[in-house]
C-alpha cells in the first residue's frame, strides 16, 4: 500500500508547537501565573516569547515583571504600546527570551475605544 505524501499545514503546526511551548514553560513556574508563549517555527525567528494579557491578568506588567525576574531577563524597554523585559538563557539555544505586555497606557486607550472607562 503506498501512502499519499504528507502535507503540513505551517500554522497549524505553529498552533501545537505553541501549546507544547506553553504547557512546557507554564510547567517550570507553577506558582506563576501562566503566560501566552510562542516558539516560532519560522529557523530565523529564533526567539521565546511569553505575553501577559490584560484578558487573563488584573495586572499584566506586574505578571510580565514576575515571570522577568524568574526568567533571570535583565533587560527592559518600551517599544510603542508594548513593555518587553528581555535577554537570554544559558544552554537555550534561541537568540532572545522575551516577556511583554502592553503598557498601562496603551490598555486604557484601548478601554476608551471600546467605552469601558471614563
């Protein structure tokens, strides 16, 4: 019997690898709360990210902050809406480990564009 070739769907494969990568990472801080992580399967996009979102987080900068410090990431910027602490890993073989969340800022426009504050 001879098989049909296989066919990957990319974005599907980036959806499981993401879910492996997120229950992989959530796993090593339990006590943390977990985070939105991406490995991209992209070879040249070789980076870790982690997001702390305001829709499952009261407070992302300061989840964003813990999972910074646990993470060891020493480096911080704002780059437009976004707060990133970033860096790397000894023994990860990716070029950069970030975690981010969106500033204050940029949440509470984004709640007066939809009239949840004022």
């Amino acid at each position: 019997m001879t098989q049909a070739p296989i066919t990957v769907d990319r974005w599907e494969l980036q959806r499981a690898v993401d879910s492996a990568v997120s229950d992989f990472m959530n796993a090593l801080a339990t006590d943390a709360p977990p985070l939105q992580w991406r490995m991209p399967v992209d070879p040249h996009d070789s980076q870790l990210s982690g997001m702390a979102h305001s829709v499952h987080h009261a407070d992302p900068a300061a989840v964003a902050a813990q999972w910074a410090a646990l993470l060891g990431l020493e480096n911080e910027e704002i780059s437009g809406p976004f707060r990133i602490f970033h860096g790397r890993i000894s023994g990860l073989p990716v070029k950069r480990v970030e975690v981010w969340c969106e500033t204050e800022q940029a949440q509470a426009e984004a709640s007066v564009g939809k009239g949840v504050a004022e």
